[in-house]
C-alpha cells in the first residue's frame, strides 16, 4: 500500500476512534444521569433545599406575628392604665396645686399671719399640711404625667393619636404652672378634656389592629 494513502487512512481512523469515544462518553454521561438513583438523589437534594426554605420563611413570618402580638398586648396594657394614672394624678394633685398658689400669693404679703385658707387653716397651717400632702405624694407616685404621655408617644405612631397627646401635654404643663385658680381650673378642664380624647383615640387605634 502506498504509504501516504496509508498515513490518510490511520488518521481517517483515528478521528472516527475519536469521535465515537466522545460520543460515548455523552452517552454514558446521560444514561448515569437518566438512571432512577441519580434522579432521586438530585429530586432530594432539591425537596430538601425547598423545604428548607419554606420551613425559613414560615418561621420568620411566625416571629413577625409574634412581635405584632406582642406589640398589640403591650399597648392594650398600657391603654388600660393610662388614662386611670393620670386621673389620679389630677384629683389627688388639684389640692396640692390650690395650696401652692394660695402660698406663693401670700407668702411675702403683710397681713399674711391673718389669711385663712377656704378650709380654715391659717397659713402656717395651710402650709404645713401643703409639705406634709406633697412628701405623701412624692413617696407613692411613681409616675410622672410628663412621662407617661411620652411613653404614649413612643407606642403610638399614628398622627391622630400624637396630636392629641400633643394637646395633653400642653394642658397638662399648664397645669402644672399655673400661678392663679382661674389658669389652674381651666387648665384642670382642659387636661381632663383632652386625656379623655388622647385615651378614646388610643384604645381605638389599638382594638383596630
């Protein structure tokens, strides 16, 4: 045989060696690919991956209605006892504060040994029985009303609500400065008038949720 043709006929045979060894190779790769036990292993590993992440996500949306829970719990709680704490706070705190403004109006004036406070104490006695309330009032109160409209504030979001608490605060500082019993009677009102609304817009907030 010449050996050229001989050389073109061992490399004609050598590329179909080599293309049928690839071809091969594919085919045994999708046969092992196709079988039933790497199917199930790679149907598995997929379940498993997409368990897994439903399994997350349903426990993150658990502790996000956790938090809700929780969160609505701590403003129903906080609702109940708002407005009964700052009630108190005004009755117990209305003598306190007619005492003080009689004393300061008094305190320098010249016939401040004769005046005699409506209850028919003199002043001496108005004001001992004045630091003897207030001591009692500071031992017991626990609560500032200041703070407790704050605490509201940082609950409740909605602008209804904080307008309201807004007009609170306002009746409330006034109240708690005011140097005549005409300032202080309004005042009084009108806290009373707008821990009222502040509690009404609250609890509605809340039982909405």
């Amino acid at each position: 045989m010449d050996e050229k043709l001989k050389t073109a006929l061992v490399a004609v045979l050598e590329c179909v060696e080599e293309r049928s060894t690839t071809k091969n190779f594919w085919t045994r790769a999708a046969a092992v690919a196709n079988s039933p036990f790497v199917l199930t292993i790679i149907g598995g590993a997929l379940l498993a991956a997409i368990s897994g992440l439903v399994t997350e996500c349903n426990a993150q949306n658990t502790r996000e209605r956790e938090l809700a829970v929780e969160r609505l719990k701590a403003k129903q709680a906080f609702v109940q006892t708002f407005s009964s704490k700052l009630e108190r706070y005004f009755e117990l705190t209305l003598s306190l504060r007619k005492r003080e403004i009689f004393l300061n109006g008094w305190q320098a004036h010249e016939r401040r040994s004769s005046v005699v406070y409506p209850d028919g104490r003199n002043f001496d006695e108005t004001r001992d029985f004045w630091e003897k309330d207030k001591r009692y009032w500071l031992d017991q109160c626990t609560d500032s009303p200041i703070g407790l409209i704050n605490a509201a504030k940082l609950l409740f979001k909605d602008t209804a609500v904080r307008n309201a608490l807004s007009k609170l605060t306002n009746a409330t500082q006034r109240y708690g400065s005011a140097t005549r019993y005409s300032d202080l009677n309004q005042a009084y009102a009108d806290a009373l008038d707008s821990l009222e609304k502040a509690s009404i817009s609250m609890a509605g907030h809340v039982y909405e949720e």
